[in-house]
DNA sequence: ATCATCACG
DNA sequence: ACGTACGTGATGATG
C-alpha cells in the first residue's frame, strides 16, 4: 500500500480516448500508479470513475508521492484541460527527458524501446496494443484483461527506467541544473501550447485566394499532363526534352531539379517555364499550410501545435501538428516567391504580439567558444554593436589583404563605413546577404557552399571569403578544431555543462551541436525565468508567450498592461531575465518587437 | 517506407 | 583518402 506521510517515488499514467488535447475532447478512462515496497514494483490499476476517481484525487494533491512520468507534458495538459487539481508542490520526473540527455543520439526515446534495450523488457504488449489502436479500438473497448496488463507494464517501466538513469543525472551538478530546467521547461510549454495562437480568418481567406489564382496562372506554361509536383517528370523535362546539362545531383545520384539548380539555371536565361515551378512550389505548399491550420484550429481559431521540449539531438526544441517553426515570413535572397504566411496568425482580441529575438545568438556564441579576441573586443566596448558589420568589411575589400590595417584593408572598412552612412537601404540589403556568412563559415561551409548561400559564383565572392577568414581565423577554423574534439571525446560539453554526443560518422557537425545547444539552453532557461515571473507576479493573464521559435519568444501582451507605466520595467526585467545567464560570458542582446495586427507586419517596439 | 524538396533558425 | 555548414517537420510522388 501506498503510505500517504512518506515521501516516495512512483510512476504515474493515464489511459485516455478521444484527439485533440485542447479542444478539451480527451478523457480519461483509466490510470495507472507504480510503487516500491519491499524491495518489489507494485501497481494500482484503476477505472477513474467512482471510487477510482477519488483514490487519484488524493494521489495527486499529495506532494508526497514523488510523479515520475514518461512525457509528463501529456499528463500535465490532461490534468489541466479537465479541470483536475493537482498539489503545486507536486514533484515531476520524465523518464522521456532523462533518456533524452544521457542518450542524446538514440534513435528512439519511446518507453518500450528504452525499457526494450536497457532491460530486455518485452514489447509485445505494445505491439498489441498498436494494433489495437490501428483497428480502431479506443482503451474502453480493448479487452479489460490485456488493458490491464498493459497497465501494469507502464506502471513498472518508468520506475525501471528512473532508477537507472537519475542517478547519472543527479551526480553531476551541471548536468542536474540542466535537467531541473528542463522539467520547468515543460510545465511552462504546457502553458504556452494552451494558449496557442490566433488564426487570422479574414488573412487566410485573402492569401488561399491570392494562392490559388497564382497557380492557376502557372497552367498556361506547360502541357497539361505535366505534374509539377513529380521530380520525375521534371527531370525529364529538364535534362531530356529540355537537353540542359545537368549541375547538381540529388543524395541518391540523379539530376537535381531542385530551386538551387533552377535559379542557377536562371542566371543564363530567364525562362518563365524555369521560374514557374520555384512558385509552384512555393504556393502550393502555402495553401496547404493554410488549409492543414483551418483543419486544426479548435472553436476559436486558435491552433495548439504540439511542442517537444527536448526531442532534437541537439537539445533543441521542436514543433509539429502543426509545425510553426517553419512558417515563410517575409522575401529573401533565396525566396523568390514569398508567401508572408505569418499575416494568417494575430493576437488575441485586445492583445498585441511582441516578438522578442536573441540578436545574433548563434555568431555570438561561436566567437565565444572559437575565442575570437578581436570581435569579443569589440563586443565588450558595446554589446550592441552589429557583428554583421564586420562581414559587410571584409567582402568590401578589392583585394585579399596582407595585414590588418594595409591600405587594401582601411578602404575596405572606409567602403563598408560610407555605405552605411550614404546608402543605407543598399547596405541593409548587403548586410542581410552576409548575415548567414560568418556563422556558415563557421560551421564549416566551403566556397561553394557560401557562393550558393549568397546566391553568387565562388569566384565572385572569392575576394570576400579569404579575407574573412585571414582577419577572423578563429571562426574559421572552428568548426575543424571542435571536429578534433568530437573525434577525441565522442562529443561535445555546452556552456552548461552538458554533454551532447555526436555521430562519429558526422563529427564535423560538432560545431553545430555546441553552438545549437548552448542556444537552446540559454532559450529553454529565459522561458522558465520568465514563466516564473509571470506566475510569481499572477499576470500570465495578461502577458504570456505563446509561440517561440529557436531563439525567439512570442509575448502576447494585453493592451492595457502594454500602455500602464509599469510596462517599460517590465520589459527590462524580463530582458534581463533572458540575457543575463552566469554561464554565458559574451553579452547577449534581446531586441523587441510589436505587431498589432498579424505576426508579420511588426516594427521595432519603442518602449 | 523512402526520396526529394523546402521552410525555419 | 578525401572533405563536408547543421538539425528539424511536412508533403507529394514513387516503388
């Protein structure tokens, strides 16, 4: 039995029936609970209903019982959206988590396929149970003697799993703190997918209109039995009856037709039929966003994606069902035909969107780790300076220099400086091409790889790319010195401590581990401080994030507290909040944003 | 199921 | 032996 004044581990899950979290249509049908006593794993299996539903009750308003669950970010939301009070004190583990950090590079975290590998646990009833739900059995209908021992394994498997994998956790103090966060983190991503964001019906209905008159536009370019979908036909299209020879290859080896390949192709002539496919694409994958996101939102338009917290291999987080971290926001050197699909999501009514992004984060914290002196100098004088400015130097350089400060250098940075005072539209438009140089360069890209991201030919940009790397070598040549680390170690430490492995076979990558997940820390701890504060201070009413993407929160801000006086206290704090980390040395930078009435018409926020 | 493609950071 | 920017999710076509 269960002793109600003990403080004890047990493992804690629901069964329920129904889709859709959010729009409050899951029930419960039965729970489970896993216990140690006498050195044995006991579980209590109950319908929630009668006496069963009471018995859960007390189980969840005592603090005493210790809930480890596998993905406690289901249960949380189950408990919330029917109404169940749970004591605030309640102290959560998730095995999904623990696997997650300990074995960043498994192919799987599920419960059966940790349990399966860790302890030879079977997987037949999972397997049972799959084909259960593929019949379209709901957990009321399966036969009560297998749901019951189905339950039992689920009861037992966390508890399993936790004594194995906590206590590497818990001996090392960085690796815990990062975990402890990890655990908010959850508790406040289950906030933010309940809140979830607005559709803006009225933009949606415009854009599939505008979408879907440009793609019948399209129609008059090719033979009408032409798929513009198949990569197949177009293959042939291009490299058959076309007889264009083929510039890019696909992983497998075939002619690529992919938009790479087409703009290429369109710098020798611009040929409609060529250009016609990039927005073909781009348009038909836009009106199908638009539909999939009218299918999904609940009865007041608003969409709740499902957030994982924890899912890549980089400790960063992702988004699917849908997946918003995806959305085409605005034209770009590379998007020929842009769909500002972010107009189709807006603020609550009486709210404002405030976008807030980490300024630059990544190329921060490559210098940082490379320990580029120059730059961290520069930063050190006055955090907000514009680190692009230096790459706008370089590639104004005529010739490849040969010492910092020669003549060919000094008018280099004369160029760059006179540009910026007597052109600046042409110098933003310069400086947004090169924003993806310095941290491409270093993550490892090669000439080509720039010339393509730059949307130029390796010997235009030739000049540029030496230059860059001469003055700043460090970032240069950081992705092959974290490279010899990950061969020498397996992986690669964050800023906090964690260690993340990497694939031996793709050891180059580690660069991108360490500066994703140094980020993604720094992103996943701003949130919980921030969280707190809002609960802390009881406003999340009034402002609240609730959408993020990779280094930037979305803060859903009423009106009235956006005017009060205590605003612009606020907004500081809370910048100080997701700036000012102990481990983190180089100065970081959070920039404001407003947008009053969709998520892509915004300006710089002036408070 | 796998591939090719493309959007985000 | 060589040299690679990375990791996500969704979709339609294909075999």
């Amino acid at each position: 039995m269960l002793n109600p004044k003990k403080l004890q581990l047990t493992s804690f899950d629901f069964e329920t029936y129904g889709l859709d979290v959010y729009n409050r249509k899951i029930k419960i049908f039965s729970y489970c609970i896993g216990y140690i006593e006498n050195g044995k794993i006991k579980v209590i299996v109950k319908k929630y209903s009668g006496e069963g539903k009471k018995i859960l009750h007390d189980y969840l308003m005592n603090p005493n019982y210790v809930k480890i669950a596998h993905n406690m970010k289901y249960e949380l939301s189950i408990l919330k959206t029917n109404k169940i009070p749970f004591h605030k004190d309640t102290l959560w583990h998730d095995t999904m988590i623990e696997s997650q950090m300990l074995f960043n590079t498994r192919h799987s975290h599920s419960l059966d396929s940790i349990a399966y590998d860790f302890f030879g646990f079977t997987r037949n009833l999972d397997k049972k149970f799959k084909e259960f739900m593929k019949a379209g059995y709901t957990v009321d209908k399966i036969p009560a003697d297998f749901l019951y021992k189905y339950q039992v394994a689920d009861g037992i498997r966390p508890l399993l799993i936790h004594y194995l994998l906590f206590p590497d956790i818990y001996k090392d103090r960085n690796l815990r703190e990062c975990y402890y966060n990890e655990i908010e983190n959850i508790k406040f991503t289950q906030q933010e997918e309940q809140f979830g964001i607005k559709l803006h019906q009225e933009n949606c209905t415009a854009m599939k209109k505008v979408l879907m008159k440009g793609l019948a536009g399209l129609k008059k370019y090719y033979r009408e039995d032409l798929n513009l979908n198949s990569s197949k036909q177009l293959r042939k299209l291009f490299y058959e009856d076309l007889k264009i020879k083929p510039i890019n290859f696909t992983a497998k080896g075939e002619p690529s037709t992919d938009k790479n390949t087409i703009m290429q192709l369109t710098k020798e002539s611009k040929d409609p039929m060529l250009l016609g496919i990039i927005k073909n694409r781009s348009y038909s994958a836009a009106l199908a966003n638009i539909q999939k996101w009218e299918i999904l939102q609940d009865r007041f338009g608003i969409i709740h994606p499902n957030i994982n917290t924890n899912w890549a291999r980089t400790g960063r987080r992702s988004c699917t069902n849908p997946n918003l971290y995806n959305i085409n926001s605005k034209a770009a050197l590379l998007n020929l035909f842009p769909v500002p699909l972010r107009r189709c999501f807006e603020p609550r009514a009486g709210f404002v969107l405030l976008p807030v992004d980490q300024a630059q984060i990544e190329l921060r914290l490559i210098i940082d780790a490379a320990q580029e002196m120059e730059v961290i100098a520069y930063l050190l004088d006055d955090p907000d300076r514009d680190l692009h400015h230096l790459t706008v130097e370089c590639f104004s350089m005529k010739k490849i220099f040969n010492f910092i400060g020669d003549d060919i250098f000094n008018e280099g940075v004369k160029i760059a400086k006179n540009l910026k005072i007597n052109n600046p539209k042409l110098y933003s438009t310069m400086r947004s091409a090169y924003k993806n140089t310095g941290f491409a360069i270093g993550y490892g890209a090669g000439l080509e790889k720039l010339a393509q991201i730059l949307n130029k030919k390796p010997n235009e940009i030739y000049i540029g790319y030496n230059n860059f790397v001469k003055r700043l070598p460090k970032i240069a040549s950081f992705s092959k010195d974290t490279t010899a680390h990950i061969e020498e170690h397996g992986g690669i430490k964050t800023a906090f401590g964690r260690f993340l492995h990497v694939d031996p076979a793709k050891a180059y990558s580690g660069a991108n581990y360490l500066i994703q997940g140094t980020a993604a820390e720094i992103h996943k701890r701003g949130q919980v401080r921030c969280f707190k504060f809002f609960e802390k201070n009881k406003f999340s009413k009034w402002m609240h994030i609730n959408l993020d993407i990779y280094d930037e929160n979305v803060f859903e801000t009423h009106k009235s507290l956006l005017k009060s006086s205590e605003f612009p206290a606020i907004k500081n704090h809370l910048s100080k909040l997701m700036e000012n980390l102990d481990r983190i040395k180089i100065p970081l930078k959070c920039e404001w944003q407003i947008a009053e009435n969709n998520w892509n018409e915004k300006k710089d926020l002036a408070i």
